[in-house]
C-alpha cells in the first residue's frame, strides 16, 4: 500500500515538473519610435535575471522569459519602458523621446562638471571646424584650435 503511495507521488511530481519548466517562453516583437522608426541597438534586459539582448536592424528582437517576467526596454536618448510578460509571445514597443543630454566638460583625472559649474575658462570647438579641417586624425583637426594642441 505504501509503495503504491510513493509511486503515484513520484508521478504526480514528474508530471507537475514539466509544467514547471514549460512556462519558459520566446518572446519576440519589435521596438519602434513614436513615428515608427525601428531602433536599433535597443536593449532588452529581464529585469530580474539581468538577462538580455538587443535589436536587429529592423528593430526586431527575440528572448526567453518566463510568464511573469518585467522585461525593459532602453535606447540612448529615449525613456526607458517597462512591460510584464503576458500569455502571448509578442511584445511590441513604442518608446518616448526623453533623457535630453546634456554637454558635459571633462576635466583633469577624467572628473566631470557642468559647463557653467567650472570656475575656470574652457573652450569649445565646434563639430563644423572639424569638419572644415578633413584630416583623417582628430588630434591633428584640433591642431591650432584648442590651447594646448
């Protein structure tokens, strides 16, 4: 009788097992701007595992999650989003355009400020006067219009 017992759980456990680890799924979509444009390069992280991956050039993407999952999507100079895996395998995302950045000065010791935080003078130089230079080397572009160089 009790061997009879302790098969039938070991069934019951071997059966319920597999469901367990079938619940891991492929989710795949593709992650856009407000305008449509694919993003590429787009990461994808599973919040949870830290798991990730990123877009293709169309802005598709594929990963494996679990149902349940918060997964996250970033890209430089947009908002971040954050969506929970549902029963189906496709997610598609739209994100916002936010996170303007800033300029930021490099300092001595790689210490970064502000601009108007410094109480010293800085210079700038403009993409346009590199441009106008056409050397193949930036530090020969800077040659002449940064002190120092």
């Amino acid at each position: 009788m009790k061997q009879k017992i302790k098969q039938t759980l070991m069934v019951i456990c071997f059966l319920l097992s597999g469901v367990i680890f079938a619940q891991v799924k492929t989710v795949n979509g593709t992650v856009t701007d407000s305008d449509g444009v694919p993003l590429p390069g787009a990461s994808i992280v599973l919040t949870e595992t830290n798991e990730g991956a990123t877009t293709d050039f169309d802005g598709n993407f594929s990963i494996s999650a679990q149902e349940g999952a918060t997964v996250e999507f970033s890209y430089v100079g947009y908002e971040s989003q954050q969506v929970v895996v549902g029963e189906g395998s496709t997610i598609n995302v739209t994100l916002v355009q936010g996170n303007a950045l800033d300029e930021i000065v490099v300092t001595a010791l790689g210490i970064k400020r502000a601009e108007k935080t410094l109480a010293y003078a800085t210079q700038t130089v403009k993409s346009e006067d590199l441009a106008q230079a056409r050397d193949i080397s930036v530090a020969n572009s800077l040659t002449g219009r940064a002190a120092g160089s």
